[in-house]
C-alpha cells in the first residue's frame, strides 16, 4: 500500500494538506479547491473577546494545516496561514493598524522538553510571520515556568488550573515606551492559556496588551450552526 502511495506521489504530486489527496498543482502546501475554501474561512468574522484577534474559524481544513504545523513538523504552514489570511489586505490588517505603533509580537512560550520534541515553536513562527507582513518586531518577554500536560482534553476549569501561574515577565531593561503588546499562539479555546500570559506582565503594565491567534476555537452553538448553513446552502 505505501509503494502505491510514494507511486501515485511520483506521478500525481504530493499530497494536499487539506483533502489529502495526491495533486500536481499544490501551491505548495493545498490544492485548488482547498485553497479556494481556506480563501473563504479567511473571510470569516471570528472575534474571541475585545481584545484578541483570530485570523481564522477552527474548522476542519484550518485544523489540519494547524495539525501539520504542530505535529508534522511543517514550520512553514504558520506563514502559509498568516499571508493568506485577512492580515494582509483585509478586515484583520485594518484592526492591526488602528493599534498603537510598533506592534511587538510576544510568542506563547513551550516548555523546554516540548521544544526539543518538536524543534521549534509554532508560535514563534506565527509570531514572525505576523512581524514581517506588519512590520512588527518578535519580542520574547515570556518565559515558562512548569510543563503544562496538554490541554487538548481539559475542560475550561481544567484549563485554567494546569497554565495558571506557569508563565512570567522577561522584560527588557529598556522597555520601549510605546506601542503595542502582541500575545501570539496557535489556537484560542478558552482563552486560559493567553490570559496567563497577559496576567504574567501584571496589572500595571504600561502598554496595551492584546491576543492574536491563528485559530479561534468556536464554541459548539457556533460550529452547530455554522455546519447547518452548509447544509442548507447544498441543499439549494
């Protein structure tokens, strides 16, 4: 069966990391119709609180490429995601420049045995993508304090007892006097993980603090309804 695979690999293209399917037309990480779809979640109103920012709607493509950049190793689908979501010339580009200048992108930090598993992390590399196509800078002003289990089946609860306190301030000694904090990580469910970290620079932090994540978890109402316009929307 993987002979078949690598064959059919050789002949029609890598796979597609949407669909799955082999393709020779990947550009280069989806194929036409995928591409065309992630196009359309871009396009998505998705708004996790006042001040945080997602640039897509947790659906079962973004998952995927989500997927691929946090367990496949495929370091490049973060600015994949970033240059092809609303940041750059749309609905999320114009939030971002109404903020206070410079934007200081400061990535969720992993604990060191998760880095050296995975090699990287993901939102460092969200964090730059996002500093280059808005001319931010990549701060690191965050450092972990204890390995968190993963909280991938946690309840809400949960959630915010396993980060709680895990994270604290590494802040500059020349802490710019202006501009905008940019907290930055993959996918917003809770919010537990974010909300440690903005409570990690403490009440009285002088600049403006905000969240930006690749995905934002919706809650099931959301994705409930969501699935039946689809459905609706086949039917006609």
């Amino acid at each position: 069966m993987k002979f078949i695979r690598n064959v059919e690999n050789f002949v029609f293209g890598a796979e597609c990391l949407g669909c799955g399917q082999a393709s020779g037309y990947l550009d280069p990480w989806l194929c036409p119709d995928c591409a065309e779809k992630l196009n359309r979640e871009s396009k998505a109103v998705v708004s996790p609180g006042p001040d945080a920012y997602s640039l897509f709607p947790m659906r079962p493509l973004t998952r995927r490429l989500v997927h691929a950049l946090k367990y496949k190793g495929i370091s490049g689908v973060a600015t994949y995601l970033v240059r092809h979501s609303s940041v750059v010339g749309g609905t999320m580009g114009a939030e971002l420049a109404l903020l206070p200048r410079p934007l200081h992108f400061v990535p969720v930090p992993l604990h060191r045995a998760r880095f050296r598993e995975r090699g990287y992390n993901q939102a460092e590399m969200i964090a730059s993508a996002l500093a280059v196509v808005t001319g931010g800078k990549v701060c690191k002003w965050l450092r972990r304090r204890s390995f968190v289990v993963s909280q991938t089946k946690l309840s809400k609860e949960e959630r915010e007892r396993n980060v709680a306190f895990a994270f604290e301030a590494r802040l500059p000694r020349n802490l710019p006097g202006r501009g905008t904090v940019v907290v930055v990580d993959d996918v917003f469910t809770t919010g537990a993980t974010t909300a440690a970290c903005l409570d990690a620079f403490g009440r009285d932090f002088p600049l403006p603090l905000k969240v930006c994540t690749l995905l934002y978890d919706e809650p099931a109402s959301v994705v409930a309804d969501y699935a039946e316009d689809c459905q609706m929307e086949w039917d006609v």
